[in-house]
C-alpha cells in the first residue's frame, strides 16, 4: 500500500517512490520500457494521475493507493 496525503499522485511520483527510477526526469523512459497498467488497463503517461483506491501494476508487482 502507497499512503497518500493529497489528492492524488502521478505515476512518475510513484516510480520514484518505488525505486523504479533514481530521478523525475526518468519517468518518461521508463513508462515505455516497464509493463504498467493501472486498474488493469496498459499506461504509459508518466502524468496519469493515480487516486485511493487504484491498482498499479510494475513489472509483476502490485500496489495499491491508499490514504
């Protein structure tokens, strides 16, 4: 679980939160090259935002928004 305090995240703020990248200016790179989708559906946009409740998948591994 990825506790939140706002309304929302992007997924490139959760790729660095994860570890998935060192840096924000990795994000666009690495939503091209990893297997992420969000609620079941494929994404690619670094800039989706993400809200409690939604289901990340990286790659194999699984996390879920929560406040």
């Amino acid at each position: 679980m990825i506790k939140i305090n706002t309304e929302f995240i992007t997924l490139g703020q959760l790729l660095k939160m994860t570890d998935w990248i060192a840096s924000g200016g990795e994000a666009k790179v690495a939503v091209k090259q990893l297997r992420i989708t969000v609620n079941d559906e494929p994404e690619n946009r670094r800039g989706r935002k993400l809200y409690p409740g939604d289901h990340i998948c990286i790659e194999n591994r699984q996390y879920t928004i929560g406040r």
